[in-house]
C-alpha cells in the first residue's frame, strides 16, 4: 500500500506533538520538560513558517536533546523516553552525515 509523502508528513507532525506533550506532561523530572518544551516550540515555530529544513546548528541541539532524554529517562527508569533519546540521537547524527533532510522515515 502506498502512502503519500504529505500523509506521512502529516502523520509525524502529530506523532511529534504527542510526544512533546508527553514529555511536558512527565512528573519526575524538569529535564524531560524542557526537552519536551523545546520540541514543541522548535516544531511549532518550523510548521508556522513552512521551514523546509533546520539549520546545521540545530543537529548540535538535536543531540543534546537525545543525550538529556536518555540520562534522565535511565533516572526515572522510563524505557519509552530512553527510546526516544536514542531514536533522536540516531536521527540527527545520520542528518548531520548525508544532509538529505530526511530524519526518521
């Protein structure tokens, strides 16, 4: 079955705003908050403006972000958000090699 692009588009943008929200959303720490905060005001912002690619600096940031959710989430021991960080992690390093603007799918 073939899905378009805009429908795969479409279904991430979702996908990424449930996961900011549950992040924001996490009792334990502040940490996965404001990882939570950030990727849904660096998303916001992207979908707003119809930003077709981030800037180079953000692969930097991306990391980070993966590193904080994977110590914090090992803390908690919240599998899911470890999960994520090293989804996150994967993600910008292969941006940053091949520059094809394309992250997870």
């Amino acid at each position: 079955m073939y899905i378009s692009i805009k429908i795969k588009n479409n279904i991430f943008i979702i996908i990424v705003y449930i996961i900011a929200f549950y992040l924001i959303l996490q009792k334990k720490t502040i940490w996965i908050n404001i990882v939570g905060w950030i990727i849904l005001l660096a998303h916001l912002y992207k979908d707003i403006t119809h930003m077709k690619y981030w800037p180079k600096w953000c692969e930097i940031i991306g990391l980070l972000l993966g590193i904080i959710l994977i110590y914090n989430g090992y803390i908690i021991q919240n599998y899911f958000i470890i999960f994520l960080g090293i989804i996150k992690i994967l993600a910008h390093i292969r941006q940053y090699i091949l520059e094809d603007n394309i992250y997870y799918y």
